[in-house]
C-alpha cells in the first residue's frame, strides 16, 4: 500500500536527515553496565555526577585533556529482535492467528499503545579537567542527536493483513511518531570538597551547560482505517514540525503544487526534500540546563577478604547520587504543516486469491491500483502550512545512585536509576546497572558488566583498553542477548585522553 502510507514514507525521511541512553555513555561506562554514577572522573563527569571531578585515580596527575570521545546508544521496545526472528525467520506461513500472535508478542494487544524505540548519538569533541586539593573545575564540549520513533500494532496489521476486514472492518487506529533533535552542549563543571564526617569524604558538583539547539523535526501522524462491505476509509490527521532546508522545501512544494495547471503533472515530494548540511550546523535556539551531584568517599577495610593476590592495595567505597540533564530547548521559530482529510473509496474488495493470482501477493500494488483514482488527488500530501510554531524539547532527565567498591586492582560497581521521562532511549522504569573492572598489570583493564530494567531487554557488557599514568585510549561495547522486551545496543570509544 505504498502511496496510501507516503506520509509515513515522508516521516521517515523527516528524521533521516542525520546520522544518529539517554546519560552519556563513556567507554569506561558501556563497558562496566551503562552506569558511571560513582566511578566516571575527570571532564566526562560533568554529563554524570560533577561531584566526581574531584575522583583521584592512581595516576596522580592534575590536568586532564581529552579528544574525540564518541557514544552510541540504541534501544526499545519496538526493536523486537527475538520475535521478529522467531516469526519471521523461519519460513513460517503467517496464517491470522500467527500474525496475531506475532503482533501480540511484540506490539501488545492494545491498537492505541505505541510501541517505541530511540537512538542517541554523543561525541565529546574537546573536554579538559583540572585537580587540585579541595576543589575541580572541568570544561566539555558535546554533541548530540536525539531519535525517537513510536508505532501502533495497526501499522504492521496493514502489512500483514493487508486490509482484511476481519481486522479493519470496524475500525483500526495506524499511527506513527517521530521526532529527532540535535544540539550541543558547552558544559563547565565545578566540584569542591565540602566536610569531612569521621573517615568520610563528602564532594558535590555542579555543571551549567549552555544549550545550542541546532534543529529539531517531528511528525505526528494519526489516523483511522476502515474497510467493510465493499468501502475504504480513511480518517487521518498529521502535523510536521521542522526547520531550515527541509521546511523550505515543504513550502516550496505546497506552492508549487497549488499552482499546477489542472492535467499537468504534479510536482514530486522527492524532489523538494533533500537535507542540507547546514541545518544542524547553525543555532536555531539556546537556552541553559545543568547537571548536579554529590559523592561520598571512605576506606573500605570492613571488607573481610585477605588483602593478597588480586585484592592487595588500598581498599575505598565511593558512593555518588545525581541529577543529569535539566533543561530545555524552545525552537521559537519553527515552521508546521498540517494536514486531515478523509479518503473513501466505494467498490474495494478485499480478494486474496486475486492478489495473489493477479499482484504475486503484493497487497500494496493491489491496493494501489484500485484505488489509484482516489490517491491520484495527492490528498494525503495536501498540507499546508500553519505558520510558526514553538517547539519544547525537554533533555532527557534521569536520576542516578551509583556505588563504587575499589579493592587494589578489582573494582566493583553497581548503579540504579530511573529517567523522568522517555526522550531519546531514556525510560521511566527503572534501571540497574553491574559491573566489575580488573586492571592485569596496573594498566590494562579489563571489564564486564549487565544492565536490566529500562529501555530494553537485559544487556551484556564488554570493555578493556590501555591506560597508562599520561595516556589512555579505551572503549567499550554492549547488546542484548534476546529483546522479548526490546533490542539494546551501545558502544563508546574514548578518544585520546591525556593527563598531566
């Protein structure tokens, strides 16, 4: 059903214009569970816990300088991996009952729930730290791409049923989300000593960040199908939201297409929307956000484990709570289409003898042919455009507690979380985060990690690297063995990290 369903087609474009967990992933931290809440120091802390600007490792230097850190972190419910090789791996004959159990395990038996997944990019492109006694003061500079997508069961139900009316007889809701923002931060970390309680150590942090909002597009698109009785119909309603080259071209295609002479040929979509580089290099709005926290440090020598072997050297438990990511972006300045009509057609029957005698299966050729005189209007590219419109984008906001357990060169580290709200691959629920670092000879760590809750089903982690007293370079990776409640994936590099 292939021009019945180009608006989707068009959403797809609308976010696909860049290259795209919701904290920052550093490549110590994707390697040891996804948490950093109270072992991730030096610059990189600031987008973690600032508190920990003032961590002190075994190198015992005091400036910090680091290039070129990258992050990749994809994941949700809608990336099903194990049900769609379950069902669609196999060979199966997807009969009704199968498709329905398929659709079940991965969208829900509810039409009106969206299933979603999201994707984040972040490179830290400059970040330095400077150390000294009782206080740390840091400067980063980040950038990042934030994805969203979000579908309803009554998409896939048209792929897979075409439009049976069985399913579609008396309505189906088919809706699609999507929205992407790119942006950077110039983040500039503090982090003072603050009391000392016994033995304890207590440092908080904060981080101001200055926000430059480069570009944000979305698409919300709703609509009712009904096939019954010979009819199709239609019901929808969508609004895009976008900015620079691509809301040129939309606008420029809405006129030209107004202006056709009635028998020429339409103007073509295709034509009018090719991304330009330029829409995510300047700043179409800035505003400020902020990352706190605080840690705690003291000597572990409760822990009754002889101190030989692996467990020889001084032992420290370091415990860290912050609040990363408050603020948001306003996008005064950008332009919206709309569009909500109806297409009905009389006369449609749904044969699937003939679409398969006549199409080779193809319902989507089938169903354009025969209803090639109503989608010949263009009418699901009828919009026009509503003016300006402000756009808020909320940074993904989470909430993080996280413990380190330092015994000579073994280290134990257990975060939880939970986001306060779902923006990129953040989640609500929460989240737990196991890792454990052995660094063989002083500098070659090597570390593990799971993660559970969240975005996605439970994560595996993996990382090692060279870190010597001057240098380092690391990195560290991540992917869900199953995704019955969705696909995970993260990797991050650190780039070139020099201390002095």
């Amino acid at each position: 059903m292939k021009r019945i369903l180009t608006t989707l087609l068009l959403a797809t474009l609308t976010v696909g214009t860049v290259s795209a967990q919701s904290r920052l992933q550093t490549a110590k931290s994707v390697a040891l569970g996804g948490g950093g809440t109270a072992y991730v120091d030096s610059y990189e802390a600031n987008f973690l816990n600032p508190a920990n600007i003032m961590l002190r490792t075994d190198r015992k230097t005091g400036f910090t300088l680091g290039l070129s850190s990258v992050s990749v972190s994809a994941g949700g419910p809608l990336a099903n991996i194990t049900t769609y090789n379950k069902y669609l791996t196999k060979g199966l004959t997807l009969d009704g009952d199968l498709t329905a159990a398929m659709l079940d395990d991965w969208f829900g038996d509810d039409p009106d729930v969206s299933t979603k997944a999201g994707l984040e990019l972040n490179v830290i492109g400059f970040g330095t730290a400077l150390q000294g006694n009782k206080w740390a003061a840091s400067l980063a500079i980040r950038n990042r791409v934030i994805t969203n997508i979000g579908v309803n069961r009554g998409l896939p139900e048209v792929f897979f049923y075409g439009l049976d009316p069985a399913v579609f007889g008396s309505g189906r809701a088919v809706n699609l989300n999507m929205d992407v923002l790119a942006f950077t931060e110039v983040s500039l970390g503090y982090s003072r000593h603050i009391l000392n309680l016994g033995d304890k150590q207590i440092f908080a942090g904060i981080a101001p960040k200055l926000l430059m909002g480069h570009n944000t597009q979305s698409l919300a698109f709703n609509s009712v199908i009904t096939a019954n009785n010979g009819n199709f119909r239609h019901r929808y309603d969508y609004t895009i939201q976008t900015l620079g080259s691509l809301a040129e071209g939309l606008q420029n295609y809405a006129t030209d297409r107004d202006n056709t002479p009635e028998g020429a040929e339409e103007p073509q979509i295709g034509d009018y929307i090719e991304p330009a580089g330029s829409d995510f290099a300047g700043v179409q709005a800035t505003s400020v956000g902020f990352d706190l926290g605080a840690t705690m440090i003291m000597p572990a020598d409760f822990i009754p484990i002889p101190k030989w072997g692996p467990f020889k050297g001084e032992r420290q438990l370091i415990v860290g709570l912050s609040i990363t990511d408050i603020g948001k972006l306003n996008f005064s300045d950008a332009t919206q289409f709309v569009n909500a009509d109806e297409v009905f057609y009389s006369g449609f029957n749904y044969d699937k003898d003939l679409i398969d005698a006549e199409f080779d299966g193809d319902f989507g050729s089938y169903a354009e042919s025969v209803l090639k005189d109503s989608i010949g209007a263009e009418a699901y590219l009828d919009f026009m455009s509503d003016g300006s419109a402000a756009v808020g984008r909320a940074l993904p906001t989470t909430l993080n507690l996280g413990t380190q357990l330092r015994m000579g060169r073994l280290g134990l580290m257990l975060d939880v979380g939970k986001g306060l709200n779902d923006n990129g691959v953040n989640s609500t629920d929460m989240y737990m985060a196991l890792g454990s670092e052995y660094r063989f000879f002083g500098f070659i760590p090597l570390r593990v990690g799971m993660r559970t809750g969240g975005y996605s089903s439970t994560t595996y982690h993996f990382g090692t690297g060279l870190e010597f007293k001057h240098f380092e370079f690391s990195f560290g990776a991540a992917s869900s063995s199953t995704s019955e409640k969705g696909a995970g994936i993260s990797t991050a590099f650190s780039g070139l990290v020099f201390h002095f």
